[in-house]
C-alpha cells in the first residue's frame, strides 16, 4: 500500500483521536445539569399534591416530565391553563386534558355530626389543612384546602365530602 | 478592512445564508417557535460556525495541504463540525437545562447544518485568509441569528393572529419565510458575493 | 387676575372630544330642597365597607355619624339631614354590575337640625399635620373625583414620601360633566383654602391648581380669588382640553412633565393629586365642622328637560333630582351615573347620589353601533392611548387568553380610559375585553399564589414528618444501644437472685 493511504487513514485517525480526548476532558470537568428544570417544570404545577397524575406530589411528576417519562397532559387541577404553559415552556405541543377533573374548585368538608375524632384524615393531608386532636373534633381549614381529595378514602365513617366554591 | 466590512455586509444581507442562499432551513423552520428557543438556537449555531469554520481553516492550512490530503476535506471538516456541536451540547446542557430541553434533536442536528459545512467548504472554495474566514463564519452566524429571530418574532404574533383554518400553522410560517425571502432579494447587487 | 403659567408637560394620544358642557353650565347653579326620604349607601368608598352604628327608629340630625369603617381603609358615612331612620337594607346602588348594597335610608323631618360640634375647632394652620389627618378621617373626606379613595389614609400614605407638589386637579376632561367647574366658580375660596388646609397638612410649598382651558370662567374666579388671597404657594395652570388630561397620572405628566412609573403612585415622583371638590370639603369640614354630606352632581344630556348643575344631598334618589330639574325628556332612553367614557349604566332612578355622583346622564338612544368586525391592524388605538400602551397588541392576546405577554404590554396600567374603543373602526369593544382580561390575570395570580403556598405547606410537612421518623430511629437506636449492655448485667442479676432464692430455699 502506497505511503499516500496511510499518510490519509493516519490523519483522519489523529484528527478523531484528538476530538475524542477534547470530547473526554470537556464532558469531565464540565458537570452534569443541576436540576434546575425540573423546579421550574415544578413552579408550574399546581401544588395541590393530589397523586391525580399517578405520581406521589408535584415535584415527582415534574421530574417525570423532564425525563420523558410521563406526558404534560396528566394533571387535573392544574387544568388547560397548566398544559398550555408547559407546552411553552417546553417547546412542545400542547395536548388536551387526559382526564377531566369533576368539580371545578372544591374543598372538602367534614360533617361534624358524624366525625368520630380519629386522625386518619389529619395524617392523610398534604398540606396540613385538617386540625384536630385524638378524638376531638377535626376540621379542615377551607383557606388552605386544595381540593385533592386524598383525606376522603381515610375517613372510616365517611364523613368527608367535597364542596365546590363560587 | 473595507474587505472584511463587505465580507460581513455580504453573508449577513446580500447572500444571507438562510434567505437567499437556502442552506441551514432546518432550525430556522424547526425552532423559531418562539423568541427563546430561537434566541438560544442562534447563540448555540454561532458558536459551533465560528470555532468550526476558524479550526477547519487552520486543519486545511496547515495539515491537509501540506500533505497533500486535500480530498481529505469534506471528512475531516465533518469530524471538526461534529466534535464541535458535542462540546456546545455538553456546554449548552450545564448552563441552561432549560434550552436543552427546549431545542432537543436540533443541537446535534447542528452538526448536519448545512449552513456550518457549507461556510466551512466555501472558505476553501473563495481562498479565504484566517481573518477573511473568521469574519465570513462570524458574518454567516450574524445573517443566520438576525433571520431566526425575525421569523420568531412573527412567528409568536402569527400565532395569536386571525388566520384562516387551512392556513394556519406550517402553511403560513412557509408563506411568511418566502415573503421574508423575497424582502431579502432587495439586498443582491449591493456586494459580490 | 393670577396670569396662568403655560409651560407644561407633554402627553400623548388622548382625543379631544365635543364637551357638550354647555348645557349645563348656561345655568346657574341650584339647591336641591331636603327630599322626603335620604338613602345612604353605607360604602362610599374605595376599601373596606363601613358599619352601621344607628339603628332602626333612632332619630338623628344632620352631621350625625351614622356609620363607622372597622378597618383602616374607610371612611365614615354621616346624615345628610335630621330625620328618623326607618330602614337599613339593601337598595339600588350605582355599582358596576347593577348591584344592590346595604343602605341606610332615612325619613327627613324638614327641620334639617345640625348636630352641635363637640368643641370649637383651631384654625387649621395651629394643628399639626398628624391630627389635621385623624381630623379629615373623621370628616368622611373622599376623593370627589371618582375614585372615592379615603383622602386621609392618600394623606398618610404621602407623607411617608418625599413630596414637591400639590396638584388640584379641576381639569375635568369627560364630557357633559361640569359639577367642578361650577363648584369652582361659586366656590372659589373654599377650594383654595381647602388647598392651603391640604399644603399644611403635607408640608408643601407649592400647589397647582390645574383647569382646563375650556373653562374661561372658572379660571377668572379663580384667579380673582387668588389675587385676594395673595399665597404665592398657589400657581394656577391651564392645561389643553384634551381627554384624558384630568387622570391622576396624566395630570402630573402635564403639570409637572414626570412620568408616573407603571404600576407606582404620583408621591413616587413627588407629588399629590386632588380634586377641588374634595379640597372645598376638607375646608368644609376643617373651618366650619360640617362633614361630607352634599356635592355639586351634573345633570345633563338630551333626556334632561332642563340640563343644570345641582347641589344634592348625598342618599337624595335620581328621581327627586330628575323632578326638581323638570323631569324626563320623550327621547330619553338610557340613564349613566358618571359621564359618557367611564360611567356605570343603570337601570332605575332609585339610585341615590353618593360621593362618587359627579353627574346624571340621561340620553336618547345612541344610534346603533355595528357588530364587532375583525382587527384591521390600523393602529388608530396606539395613536391614542395616553399611556402609550398597544392596545392592538393586547387585544390580540387578550383573545388568545396570554397572561405572560398581556402583563409584559403592560394591561394594568390601562387606565380604562375609552380612547382606543372610540376610535376603532371595526367598534370592538376594547375597553370592556381589557377589563375582563385584568379580572382574568388578577384570578390566575390568585392562583399562583394559592398554588405557592400549598407548597410550602407540603414541603413543611414532609420536613415535620421527616424529623419525627428520625427522631423515632434515634430513639431506637439509643434503646438497642440501652438493651446491649443492660441486657447481660439484668439477666445476670435476675440469676444471682434466682441463686439466693434456691440457696435460702435449701
């Protein structure tokens, strides 16, 4: 084989060999990202840690969504408004609802005739909305109640139902 | 320095890479969705055409001519392009997780611009000095990010605007980038190419 | 006469408008009789509602405080004649929406008795700044201009900035209203003193009287007035009758060429804006102890037998006055409480004059306005829009439900002035789809906010949950640790005793 082939095959081969080792260096010291999108995936969500979506909180299906692993269509509360903001801030598409919720804003009420005081439903909420003490009365602090419906299951005398607001 | 004025006049407006000479449409169309993205796309493009076209001119220069390996070109300008976009990926993915996720397949698709080859191959092509080459790939990133964010811009009004139902979407984005194209034809005889 | 200073600010777009004042202004101005019964809503004011401290068949006089704000942002409500209270109940108020609001309504005996004051009052320029404030509170001095805002909490909100400027505004851009211009002719003095009372109180050196220039005898009133007073504190202005010139911020731009920043105050550029008519009450109430009970109300347009300025008692019902000036014309069609850009359509003329009722518009029927066709993008609205808004822009992604790009084009500072729906020649309802875009990014932030603190609960919980669970592995671990050595030594000393039993048994 002529010096002229090698000389050729050499080159490219030098040439590779050293945007590899750049390549190598450059992935070294430059670390991976920091999980900055997927707070900002998580700003947009609506916070009501309700599991609707099939992930346990909000952050967790956001990170889900930052890695590919779940669509931006799957959360209720957070309504169209929420995935036509994640579509932006994506870039992607924006999808229809996958499941549509069933009242438009409600908070949960406990019928206090029944409430036999015992905090199965106070340990349930995310966000701490519900007061009460073992077997005194509980309540649930409509302010704070973001309509997640995660205490209703609880309740072992069914007290909780839900109330849409105006 | 009024040849590198032209040169910078020239790739920006008169043979402007996307409008007139139809090379790199695959981000312009692609990723100027919105203002950001397109922003970052530019940015991101500029970077890889001026590192790319300033280490192709010198791998040319001085490794392939001397050894006679000029039929070497298209390959190894590939392989520095290539090498290249994977560095502003890497760069592009820790400084804003955010762009990265937002531009997705059309980083690496840099490296299958045909704008990034195309100023690269044509550096050769015109005899360009070291100067002359980094200012034609600088001026050839500068025509690229101005028409990128232009169409972005009427591209995010496109979007709100009242357009008939067959229209709507591509249909009028490739409507909008011919008139674009045709604005450009303005510019041609104001400086050789 | 005061020679007016001509070197003004500039302000763009705005229109001017045909004024129609005539009308009303070719009148003198008149006194309505005390009407059988006074309805008095007991929320004139921007803020919190007031609360009655009269009940039903108490007999009070006018001047009585007949109702009291419970929290910092209100004013109290007083009677506006003596007479016996026979109801507190909701009533036809000229709300926005047409609402009924709790009023207290009021039999008049005729006799129109004062309450005597508690004691005699200094003159105001004794008093410190601090208690001419409490004092004005008191009085249930509003702003008179429209926006009813609680002039004493504008006064202590004020002096905690740095202030160069008083600005009496007697602009009055909107046409058919003239109540300022009137009040300014034949109540010239107790607007300037009602000035010199509010300089005191903010410790100022210069106050502008602003009037437009379409108002030739106003402004040779005033500055009669002024010359006999001779405080060279007081400049007058003359400003274009340009509509929006009499807006707060627009005001200040012209008298002072500052621009209010977006979103800011006029003390942010170091002035205070105020309506005559709310100057002439604070010397009202200051001077002669008679708190805001009566306003001068413009009552004009085409369905107005005989179009007049009256001075009213505040709860006199539309009906009375629309009686005292001659009734209804047969054209008249729709009745506006305010004027023809920003007043509040209502339906019945049961409605009483607040201190918000600058004018009674009664007129025959506008002639059709066309459908709402599509945006030309001519850009007539932009040319106009005195805050140098898009209004093209917003209304574009007022359409596409855009919260981001409407706040970044600047929808709230939209003054809902009526400019760009004016001039639109595809009549698109401008003003009315900015109104309901701001109602819809004011709800999303709502949401916003809820949405952030339910997080932080969530996160706060987790955290509470995550130190009992370690607090409980500690205290595992310390029993394991406590059961390793206590283990042996306890089973040990069980055996020793076992032994010492066998051997005491043996």
């Amino acid at each position: 084989m002529s010096v002229d082939m090698w000389t050729a095959v050499l080159t490219i081969s030098v040439i590779a060999l050293l945007a590899g080792l750049a390549l190598s260096l450059a992935s070294k010291m430059l670390p991976a990202d920091s999980g900055e999108l997927v707070e900002q995936v998580n700003e947009l969500l609506p916070q009501t840690q309700c599991a609707q979506c099939g992930y346990p909180g909000c952050r967790p299906y956001a990170q889900a969504i930052v890695a590919g692993d779940a669509a931006i269509n799957l959360c209720p509360p957070g309504g169209e408004d929420t995935i036509r903001r994640l579509a932006a801030k994506l870039g992607t598409d924006s999808l229809p609802l996958a499941e549509p919720p069933a009242l438009a804003r409600a908070v949960a009420i406990i019928d206090e005739t029944v409430c036999i005081g015992c905090t199965h439903c106070r340990a349930a909420c995310p966000v701490d909305a519900i007061v009460g003490a073992h077997q005194l009365m509980h309540t649930i602090i409509e302010a704070e109640c973001t309509g997640c419906e995660l205490c209703i299951a609880p309740c072992p005398v069914d007290c909780i139902s839900m109330r849409s607001l105006p | 320095m009024t040849e590198l004025i032209v040169i910078l006049v020239g790739t920006v407006l008169v043979n402007n890479f996307v409008l007139v000479r139809f090379l790199g449409l695959c981000p312009f169309m692609g990723v100027s969705r919105n203002l950001e993205a397109a922003a970052g796309m530019s940015l991101a493009t500029a970077f890889v055409l001026t590192l790319s076209s300033a280490t192709a001119y010198l791998l040319h220069r001085y490794v392939l001519v001397p050894l006679e390996l000029e039929y070497l070109r298209t390959i190894s300008f590939i392989l520095v392009i290539a090498a290249s976009v994977q560095f502003t990926e890497i760069m592009v993915r820790r400084l804003s997780p955010l762009l990265n996720q937002v531009l997705g397949i059309y980083i690496p698709l840099i490296a299958t611009n045909c704008a990034v080859l195309g100023v690269a191959l044509l550096n050769v092509q015109q005899s360009n000095g070291f100067v002359q080459s980094v200012f034609f790939g600088f001026g050839a990133a500068a025509g690229f990010a101005l028409v990128l964010v232009m169409f972005a811009t009427i591209r995010e009004r496109l979007e709100v605007a009242d357009i008939p139902a067959p229209f709507r979407g591509t249909a009028i984005a490739l409507m909008t980038a011919g008139i674009m194209s045709l604005a450009f034809m303005g510019f041609s005889g104001m400086a050789r190419p | 006469m005061s020679a007016p200073t001509y070197d003004l600010g500039k302000l763009h777009g705005g229109l001017r408008l045909d004024a129609n004042k005539q009308i009303a202004t070719s009148e003198p101005l008149q006194s309505i009789p005390i009407p059988a019964q006074l309805v008095l809503p007991i929320t004139q004011h921007a803020g919190d509602a007031a609360q009655p401290i009269v009940g039903i068949g108490e007999r009070v006089l006018k001047g009585q405080l007949i109702a009291e704000p419970d929290s910092s942002m209100g004013a109290p409500v007083h009677a506006s004649s003596s007479g016996k209270i026979v109801a507190i109940e909701p009533w036809p108020v000229s709300r926005r929406y047409g609402d009924n609001a709790p009023c207290i309504v009021i039999e008049c005996d005729g006799k129109d008795k004062a309450i005597a004051p508690a004691e005699a009052l200094p003159a105001f320029d004794s008093m410190p700044p601090e208690v001419l404030e409490t004092l004005i509170l008191q009085g249930g001095i509003v702003g008179l201009g429209g926006a009813v805002f609680p002039t004493a909490q504008k006064l202590m909100q004020a002096s905690t900035c740095k202030l160069d400027y008083l600005i009496l505004n007697g602009v009055e851009c909107e046409p058919y209203i003239s109540c300022d211009d009137m009040l300014m002719r034949e109540r010239a003095r107790e607007v300037l003193v009602g000035g010199q009372i509010l300089l005191h109180a903010l410790e100022l050196d210069i106050c502008y009287i602003a009037i437009e220039s379409d108002k030739p005898a106003a402004i040779h009133r005033i500055g009669e007035v002024l010359q006999e007073l001779n405080d060279e504190r007081l400049v007058l202005k003359q400003v274009p009758s340009i509509y929006p010139s009499g807006g707060e911020d627009q005001l200040v731009q012209l008298v002072t060429n500052l621009e209010v920043p977006s979103g800011g105050l006029p003390t942010d550029v170091g002035c205070l804006v105020q309506n005559v008519g709310t100057a002439a009450a604070i010397y009202d109430w200051i001077v002669h102890h008679e708190p805001l009970i009566s306003r001068i109300t413009t009552v004009s347009g085409d369905g107005i037998a005989q179009p007049m300025n009256v001075m009213a008692r505040l709860g006199t019902t539309v009906a009375d006055i629309v009686n005292f000036v001659g009734g209804y014309t047969e054209i008249a069609e729709q009745m506006i409480i305010g004027g023809p850009m920003t007043g509040k359509s209502v339906s019945t003329d049961r409605v009483p004059v607040v201190k918000a009722t600058n004018c009674i518009l009664v007129l025959s029927k506008t002639p059709a306005i066309s459908d709402e066709m599509p945006c030309i993008r001519c850009g007539e609205c932009a040319d106009v829009c005195p805050i140098q808004l898009l209004p093209q822009q917003l209304f574009w992604y007022a359409c596409a439900d855009d919260e981001a790009k409407l706040r970044s084009y600047g929808l709230t500072d939209c003054i809902e002035c009526g400019c760009c729906d004016l001039v639109c020649p595809s009549h698109i309802p401008l003003t009315y789809d900015f109104r309901m875009a701001k109602a819809r990014i004011r709800e999303l932030a709502d949401e916003k906010a809820r949405a952030v603190r339910a997080r932080m609960r969530f996160e706060a919980r987790n955290e509470r949950l995550d130190k009992q669970q370690n607090e409980r592995d500690e205290q595992l671990a310390q029993q394991k640790e406590a059961a390793k050595t206590a283990g042996p030594a306890a089973i040990a000393e069980i055996l020793k005793r076992k032994k010492k039993q066998l051997d005491e048994d043996e």
